[in-house]
C-alpha cells in the first residue's frame, strides 16, 4: 500500500504508464480508497489533455520577411553594441575614421586660409617666377592682329623694332631661342633679327 | 523530434551543415520547419504574440550570425530550443524588474503570479473544456522553473531526453519538476476543474 505523498510524487508515471507492474498495482489500491487522490489523478488527466489541445499559435505570414529584412538591416546599419557577439558591427572603427578624416579636412581649411590672405606672390615658388603676358588690347594693330598691352618694363621697341604690337607670328619661337634668352617670347625673334640686321650694315 | 528525415528530405543537421558552407536556402528551411513550433513556445512562455515574434525573430538572427557555434554532436532542435528558452527567460525577468520598479513606486504587492480571470464565470466553460485563457494564465502563474519543463513535455510535446538536453539539468530533475508543475497546475486549476463537473 502506498500513501498520497508517494501517490502523488509517481502520479505522472502513473498516468504515463511508466511505473513498474508493482507500483501499479500499489497506486490502483490507494486510489480507489483515497477520494482525494482520485480527484488529483482526474483532474491531471484532464490538464494534460487540455494542454495538449490548446490552440497553436503560429508566426504571422510576413514572419519570413521581416527576418529577411533585419538580417539585411544588421549588415547594413551596424548598430550593435560592442563585445564579443557585436564586435565585427562596432561603430568605433567608423567614429575613428571619420574623425581622423574631419580633423585632415579642418586643417587643410586653415591652412587653405591662412594662405589666400598671403599676397600674391606667395602663390608662386620662389624658384619659379610668374611669367609676365601679354594682355588683350581694345585695339587692333595695323595688320588686323589683336593688340597688346605692354606691362610695367616691358619694352616697346627692340632693335628698332615695334614690339608693342607684334604679329602672331613672332610667337614662333624656337627651342634654341629659349636657350638663347630667359627674356619674354616675343623679344627674341625680333631683337636676334633687328642686331643681325644692324651688323650687316 | 524535429529532424526530417521523411521522404530523403534533409535532416536538421544536415541542413545547418549546409548553411555553414553557405547555403541560405538550407537556413530559409530551417526557419521554415521552426518559425511556428518556436513561436507558439514563446507564447505559452510569455503569454504575449508580439513578444513572442520578437524572440524567435532575434533567435533565427542568432543562428545566422553565430551558425559557427553549432556543433554537430548536438541535435538542431535542442539548439535552437535553448536560444529561445534564454531569450523568453530573459524577457521575462527585464518585465519583472520593470513590474517590480513600478509596483514599489505606488505600494501595491506584486500580484503577477496570482490567477485572475475576472471576465470569464462557470458558465463560459462548456463541456469540460478549459477555457484557453484560464489555462495561459495557469501557466503564466506557474514559477519559471516548472513553466519552462510543461510547456516543452505538455504543450511542445518534446521528449524528457531533450528538455534534459535543453535546459541542462539531470532526467531524473526533469521528471520531478514536470511531475511537480503539474500538480501546481492541478493547485490552481481545481476550483474550474471543479466546476466543469458539476
């Protein structure tokens, strides 16, 4: 004979039918005298079926899509805290950069800045000096051509040429006359021709 | 349980082998065979579809992320029973440190594991057949530990072996809480039980 704290401790094997013929036997004889066992054993008979009829509650139907969209969502935004699970989605590595990036950027502008209130010749290296042109004139030279202007120093006659309206085609000027001269382009032609001429007389 | 092997379909296993090489059709079967199982234990854990959705949500995420945890000497099912498992427990405390940070502001006793139904009387409990709402809230009611092993014997249907597997504890501690949860189950269910017979 059992008592209904043994009852109650098998009463899942009991009911699975897992218990051993004796202790079967033993549960059969308690329960038919004990009313208050009996109601137990009823009433879990009764829970059992009732849980395993409850209603299954299935994912919604766009269940699917929504994973879909979170698993492109985590690669693209990568908002995951750091640590061991998240640490391929820090966003450290992305404030560094861009900081690293903003702090070149602002002193580029200031260095930018400081350098456009410098006076314009600091614009040149001193090695390399600007090369004084020539200016479009309003007026036109005798043979059509454009004028041009002359500039501080520049001069007008070379040899007794009239430079200060010269042809397009004293532009011509070769390798050996650059060698020749660091003076500007349209000198040259016209000075070597002029002091040719002159020896010559 | 839940591996196929009807009709040479693939198994669980052989499935998340696949995924593991690359193969995301292999992953999209698998969520296939677990999204509904999965959710329909995350709400009898937490009694809420939303939350519910969330969790499993957040477990296939999980198993995308870290499918490299999986090792083969364990089934798919215990595995992914066990993430799940983790997140619906952890849900559940963060709302009971959230009920409790509330209740003590006003001095109310926490009275989240009492089982009230205030809208349903006798009558709506028709031929024996417990009201599904009377028995959600028995569960809910049912301390964690007991909870988690009914839902997985009783509602899920899983075998002994397998919820020892998934919770980590001996067959023979799985078999005293279920036999233990039940007649908690039976505790709070009687007076309705009660009822229905008369």
């Amino acid at each position: 004979m059992t008592n209904c704290n043994d009852f109650s401790q098998h009463l899942s094997d009991y009911i699975e039918g897992k218990v051993s013929r004796d202790l079967k036997k033993k549960m059969d004889e308690h329960v038919a005298t004990c009313s208050s066992c009996e109601k137990v054993r009823d009433d879990f008979v009764q829970i059992l079926s009732s849980l395993r009829d409850l209603p299954r509650i299935d994912a919604s139907s766009d269940f699917e899509q929504k994973l879909r969209d979170r698993i492109i969502g985590e690669k693209i935004l990568p908002i995951k805290s750091p640590g061991k699970a998240g640490k391929e989605y820090s966003l450290k590595p992305i404030i560094v950069s861009v900081g690293t990036a903003a702090a070149i950027a602002l002193a580029a502008l200031i260095i930018n800045i400081n350098f456009i209130n410098q006076p314009d010749q600091q614009f040149y290296s001193p090695r390399l000096q600007p090369i004084p042109m020539p200016k479009l004139d309003n007026t036109v030279s005798p043979s059509g051509a454009p004028m041009y202007q002359s500039f501080p120093g520049a001069p007008t006659t070379i040899g007794g040429a009239n430079v200060s309206y010269p042809d397009t085609s004293l532009f011509n000027y070769d390798s050996e006359s650059r060698r020749r001269s660091s003076d500007p382009l349209w000198k040259i032609q016209v000075d070597t021709q002029s002091t040719s001429s002159k020896r010559d007389r | 349980m839940t591996s196929k092997n009807k009709n040479n379909s693939p198994t669980d296993e052989q499935l998340i082998e696949k995924f593991k090489e690359g193969n995301i059709y292999a992953y999209n079967e698998l969520v296939r065979r677990y999204k509904d199982q999965l959710v329909n234990f995350a709400y009898r854990f937490l009694g809420d579809k939303d939350d519910a959705e969330d969790i499993v949500q957040e477990t296939f995420l999980r198993v995308y992320k870290k499918k490299e945890a999986y090792k083969s000497v364990a089934k798919f099912s215990t595995w992914i029973y066990t993430i799940t498992g983790n997140l619906a427990k952890t849900e559940l405390r963060r709302r009971k440190r959230r009920k409790i940070l509330s209740l003590s502001n006003i001095g109310y006793e926490d009275k989240d594991f009492d089982l009230k139904d205030t809208d349903s009387g006798p009558e709506e409990l028709v031929d024996k057949v417990i009201n599904d709402k009377i028995i959600q809230n028995a569960i809910q009611a049912l301390p964690e530990k007991f909870k988690e092993v009914i839902i997985f014997r009783d509602i899920q249907e899983l075998s002994y072996e397998e919820i020892s597997s998934i919770v980590k504890i001996p067959l023979g501690t799985v078999k005293s809480r279920v036999n233990r949860g039940r007649l908690k189950l039976q505790e709070k269910l009687s007076g309705y039980l009660k009822e229905i017979k008369e």
